[in-house]
C-alpha cells in the first residue's frame, strides 16, 4: 500500500537518547513517514506550536491538561525502561 504526499503520516518522536530517536526515525521512514524528532516533551510543544513564552501561562498546565488543539492527535507512548517508578513518572 502506498501513501500519497498529502495523506503522508507526520509522527513526532520524543526521546532523550539520541540513538533510540535515530533508530525510530528510521524505522518510521521505512513505512513512509514524515518523521520529526526531538528530545524532550518541552521541544514537543514547541515543534507543536503549544509552548507559549516563559512570562506567560504555560500551555499545558498540570490544571488544565486537555486541549482541544491536542485532542485529536494520536499518542503512543513507549518505554525501555524496566523499573516501574520511572516508567509512570
């Protein structure tokens, strides 16, 4: 199956180990997506037009962790740790 250019999936990958983001990336542009990656949920945001500047009300606060702009974006969150506390934090 082939994807066109403009149904081409976007996955962004966050990992703060440069190897596991160079070996998703790869992964993913085997499959035809557009991959891009970065190393904290911070970058996340702001790769995600979400991060408003230091002065002002973060985007996502631990009060108010829903948003429409995010609500429809799927996530997948995975884990090579193996020590449980970590894996939740």
């Amino acid at each position: 199956m082939t994807v066109d250019a403009e149904a081409q999936f976007h996955v962004l990958a966050v990992d703060d180990s440069l190897m596991d983001r160079k070996l998703i990336e790869r992964l993913l542009k085997t499959s035809s997506f557009q991959v891009t990656t970065v190393d904290s949920g911070s970058k996340a945001l702001e790769v995600l037009g979400l991060k408003e500047d230091q002065t002002s009300t973060p985007a996502l606060s631990p009060e108010h962790n829903e948003s429409s702009s995010l609500k429809d974006i799927p996530v997948v969150i995975m884990s090579s740790e193996n020590v449980p506390s970590r894996i939740n934090r």
